[in-house]
C-alpha cells in the first residue's frame, strides 16, 4: 500500500495561473518535505515542515509556499508558475527531524504552457 | 561544501555485474543513501549504509563506502533488465535529514 500519496500525478497549468499539489501521508511521521526536480537533475530540497514548523530553504523563491493543516496533508502551492518552474515535484516524510530515512511519494509532474 | 558526483550513464549486459560509484564533500555526514527513480516515478529507497560502516549486503546489493576518500559505490549482482533507472546518490548532513542528492547515473541493461 502506498505511504507516501501525490495528487495528481499529472498537473497542467497555465503561466502565472496558481496551482496547488498535495501530498498525504500514512505513516504518522512528523516530517514532510518538499523537493524539486527538473529534467535530468537532482532533486533538490525546496522546504520541510518539522510538525507545524514550517523551515524554508534558503534559495527557496517566494513563489513557493506550503501549507500543513495536519499530521497527514501537506501541500505545496505555487502562486504564478513559470516555465522555469515545469518539474517533478517529490513530497517525502520522515519519523524525525535527524538521522531518519526519507520515504518518497511517487511524484506530481507539474507543465507549465 | 555540499557536493555529491557520479558518472552519468552506466550499460551492462544481463546477468553482469553493475558497479555504480558516487563522491561526496561533507564529511560529516552520517548517512549515505542510493535510492532508484524508474521513469516517471519517485525515488525509492535502495538501501543505505551509516557512515561508521564500511561495507552493508542486502540481497544482489552490496554497498561499499570508504570514508577516508569519501567515496560511496553500489554494486548490483546478476543484473536484471528491471534494473533499468536512474540510481541517485545521497548524503545527510549531520544537523537534520537535508538530503544532498547526486545528478544520477542512468544505467541501462542490455538483454
């Protein structure tokens, strides 16, 4: 059974239209991630959520905010997409904030046209 | 610094061995990881190796890391056609789960 569960696994949007990704999780753990990944790179950690502790990443842009209502749902939501922000988005969780694996959901491809 | 590198593209013949190999800056890392992205999909955890280890086997996997010249490889016995993906690399720095990942090395097997 799925842990880790992104919706949808296909998402178009329009440039500069808001879109929102979800991700839920089974596991109970008190960690969620967002990372980015664009064509033939690596993913690359946007922000995590320790609880309600919302942490940003440092070069993380502001187009990019995240909202975690409970245990379960986290969502990641981007106010204008551009074209740069076309990308495989990976939700992750983990049972604690150090030392832990990452379970990653199998991923939102987000287009942008 | 935070770097983690690997060769980019890997082929084998079914039923050979795979040897892919990673480097990596941070010394203090404490756990090394090599996850598996089929096409289209998430990244699923291959297995991992704590950095007071040198050597960790499970099943065909045998991960190897040697500390000293921060070098971390993964070796798959008796390749399979399903083996086909991208194998990406990753270290966790020691103060949280950052997870640092490699650009991935496509390995492609040839039945």
């Amino acid at each position: 059974d799925a842990m880790v569960i992104q919706n949808p696994r296909y998402q178009v949007t329009q440039f500069g239209k808001p879109v929102t990704l979800s991700c839920s999780q089974t596991l109970n753990h008190n960690v969620m991630y967002w990372y980015q990944q664009k064509s033939s790179q690596a993913p690359k950690l946007l922000f995590h959520y320790y609880d309600k502790d919302f942490n940003n990443e440092a070069d993380t842009p502001d187009n990019f905010q995240s909202r975690r209502p409970n245990t379960s749902f986290c969502f990641l939501d981007i106010r204008s997409p551009g074209l740069g922000d076309a990308a495989m988005y990976l939700c992750a969780t983990s049972r604690a904030a150090t030392n832990e694996k990452l379970f990653f959901g199998s991923g939102t491809q987000l287009s942008v046209l | 610094g935070e770097d983690v590198e690997q060769s980019l593209f890997l082929s084998v013949r079914e039923g050979d061995s795979s040897v892919i190999n990673c480097t990596y800056t941070d010394s203090s890392s404490t756990y090394l990881y090599w996850y598996k992205q089929e096409p289209g999909a998430g990244l699923q955890l291959l297995t991992y190796i704590f950095s007071n280890m040198d050597m960790k086997q499970d099943q065909r996997l045998t991960v190897l890391l040697n500390k000293k010249d921060k070098h971390l490889s993964l070796r798959i016995a008796d390749t399979q056609t399903g083996d086909s993906a991208i194998y990406f690399c990753a270290e966790t720095l020691e103060y949280g789960n950052k997870l640092v990942f490699g650009a991935g090395t496509i390995l492609r097997v040839k039945s």
